[in-house]
C-alpha cells in the first residue's frame, strides 16, 4: 500500500480490526474490513501536494483549494487529515494524515489523544525514521498509559484488566461510542490480542517495581500503591494537559492555585482514579466531536 503514496513518512502504521482480529469478527484477517492506515509527515504541505499529484481522486472537493488549505483544515480538531473510502490494491483503505510535530505533542502531552490512544494499542507499524525525538514520544505514551490506568485500577488486578483499562482510555468520553461504536468495543479489541498487547508493554512492566511477573502461573501480578504519597508520585508523572484538566474539574475558577498543590489534593481523594478518568474523558470528547465534524468535509 505504502508503495502508492509519498514516501516522505516519519512514521507509517495500520491499525484495526483489518489488521488485528477483533472479538465477534470472522477468523483470520478481516478481508473485507477496512485497512486503517496513520501517516506522520514532517511537511504536510508538501506531502499533500505531491500526494495531490499522485492520488487527486482520494481527496473531497476541498482538492480545489489545494496543499495550503488542505493542512490548514488538517489542522483543526485532533491535527490530522482523513482520506476515506480509498480503493487501493484490491481492499478499501482510510489513511489520516498528521504532522511530525503535531504528533510529538499529542504523545507527549495528550493533548487531543486521538493518535497517542491509538499508539496504546497493538498497530502494526510500517515504517519509522530514525527521528530520536518521536522515539522517546512513542516511548513516553506507552509510560503515561500504564500511569494513568494504575491510578484508575485497584490495589490489585489482572493482566488482562490492566489491558482492558489501557485500551478503554482513548473511549472514554468519545461521543461516537454512545452513537454508532460497538459499546463492547474495547473487551473485543484486548481478548484476542493480549500476546500482542504483551510485546507493546513487556519492556515497561519489568521496569516498574509496583508489578511483579509470576512466571509459574503465566500472569503478572501488580500490587499498586494506593497512599496518597504513590498516588502523588503518579499524578505528577501524568502527560501535562490531563494534569491541566482534572485540575480544571477540582479548582473552582479564580482560586488560582498551582498544579501540584492541586494534584496533592486529588492524591488523598478516595475517588481519585474517578476523578482521572474524568480529565481523560474531556480530553478525548472534544477532540472525537471536532474530528467527526471535520469528517463533514474531508470525506466529502
């Protein structure tokens, strides 16, 4: 597929229930479902200009207005651009296309999660550049979900609850899993693909001292701390715009106090993992309803 396109990618993944069996969904690799792809590209003007050239018949009208505009729309929402209904080698293919820098931040900082929680889950990459910074990002993602979903797990759980907890953070608060998404979604996408969901975290997990492997039993074990000190320790770990957003739910405006002092207080709150998930829930609910608003434009 990626023969097709532009070659100048820093990243190239496929993602979904075409590349990665879903729970419910026939055996073997969905041959009639859609090819989901994710492009990350330094220069999106030039990108979509060359891309213009080679494959005008992918974009809406918007091709009209050209390279310039079409970033500018890219822009918007969560920062990355679809091409939907794609024929492509025989299959139907979608491909988003996002900015190098746009994606950093979103890895980083999550602050749209709309790329990064794809990049918690298993995808299958396709192609990467040597680019140091988006490797540390990647990493960095993989760190703040495990982060997140301890804060919002019990004192002990399951592996495959840790999974099910990781995978569910880029649903939570997505309007489209109230309208249209299968609600069971996220217990189909972890079932079948813990070995998968294992590879992507194993690093990660061994280096935690909270989570202890039994290697007997085949299982991980976790006993997470739960004073407020180890909760403390979390929160101030989190990506930096989930920090700024349950600080907005628990600070009434004009109080203005700073983020830590804050943060100290979500610790000692015994719905502190509540209130976490809630700050996830508002980050992904407006970035999911501008997307599918941008959706309007870009499918045509």
């Amino acid at each position: 597929v990626l023969a097709h396109f532009p070659q100048e990618l820093s990243l190239a993944f496929a993602y979904g229930s075409g590349v990665f069996r879903q729970a419910g969904a026939p055996a073997g690799p969905g041959e009639n479902n859609m090819l989901d792809f994710v492009f990350a590209v330094d220069d999106s003007v030039t990108w979509h200009m060359m891309n213009l050239l080679k494959n005008r018949s992918h974009y809406s009208f918007l091709k009209v207005f050209g390279p310039k505009h079409i970033s500018s729309v890219q822009s918007y929402g969560a920062g990355i651009y679809y091409n939907t209904l794609v024929p492509c080698n025989g299959r139907m293919i979608k491909y988003g296309v996002i900015s190098t820098d746009t994606l950093i931040d979103d890895l980083l900082h999550w602050k749209t999660l709309y790329v990064a929680g794809r990049l918690q889950k298993p995808v299958k990459i396709l192609t990467q550049s040597e680019n140091s910074k988006l490797q540390a990002a990647l990493v960095s993602n993989l760190k703040s979900a495990v982060t997140a979903a301890f804060l919002m797990l019990p004192e002990s759980f399951s592996e495959e609850d840790l999974y099910m907890q990781i995978a569910g953070l880029s649903y939570s608060g997505d309007f489209r899993m109230i309208i249209g998404e299968d609600r069971s979604k996220v217990q189909n996408i972890v079932k079948p693909n813990v070995p998968h969901f294992q590879k992507l975290y194993s690093n990660i997990l061994q280096d935690c001292p909270q989570v202890v492997y039994k290697h007997h039993l085949g299982r991980l074990e976790a006993s997470i701390d739960k004073s407020p000190e180890g909760q403390f320790t979390q929160l101030m770990a989190l990506p930096r715009t989930l920090q700024q957003k349950i600080t907005s739910l628990v600070d009434p405006p004009g109080k203005n106090r700073d983020v830590e002092e804050i943060l100290l207080q979500v610790a000692h709150d015994p719905d502190c993992g509540f209130v976490v998930h809630q700050g996830i829930s508002g980050i992904v609910r407006s970035s999911s309803i501008a997307q599918s608003a941008k959706t309007i434009l870009t499918a045509g």
